[in-house]
C-alpha cells in the first residue's frame, strides 16, 4: 500500500509540474522521469533481521522478514525480489 500511495504521489506531483511548463518540454520532462525499460527485473534489498519482534509485529516491514511488504507486487509485475541480511557478500 506504501509503495502504491508513493506512486500516486509522485504522479500528482509530476502533473502538476507538468502543466505549468510548455506542451515540449512537459513531454520531454514525462520521458526522461516516468520511463523504464521493459522487461523482468532483479531487486536485491538488503535489511537488518527483525527476529522475534518481526514474528510479532506483521507491521514491521523494513527487515528481512517483511522484505518492505512489496514481494507480492513486485513478482505480480513479472520481477524477482531477493532480501537478504548479508552486507559483505558469500560467507562473510
């Protein structure tokens, strides 16, 4: 929901801005912010483990465990999500 609400933020705020410049740079404004090449991505995060306060608390997104409560989204959009707690790399 965050990450939704974020969004439509942006987009109000982009439209905005928008319609108070010219009709060519507005376009060229729209290109340059708002565009992603196609295709699956792969979306690393890396968080701090939550442990038994995470298992308490499902509101507690920002940790391993909740991965940011955006796993569901972002594999619905045809993306890979991987969490992980490790900083330094493979065995550290």
């Amino acid at each position: 929901m965050a990450m939704k609400r974020a969004a439509s933020t942006l987009i109000t705020s982009a439209s905005s801005t928008i319609s108070s410049l010219s009709s060519s740079s507005a376009s060229s404004i729209i290109t340059r912010n708002l565009h992603a090449s196609g295709g699956k991505k792969k979306i690393v995060g890396v968080f701090y483990k939550g442990n038994e306060y995470a298992s308490s608390n499902p509101n507690f997104v920002g940790c391993v465990e909740g991965g940011l409560g955006i796993r569901e989204w972002l594999e619905s959009q045809g993306h890979e999500y991987i969490v992980t707690d490790d900083k330094e790399g493979l065995d550290s």
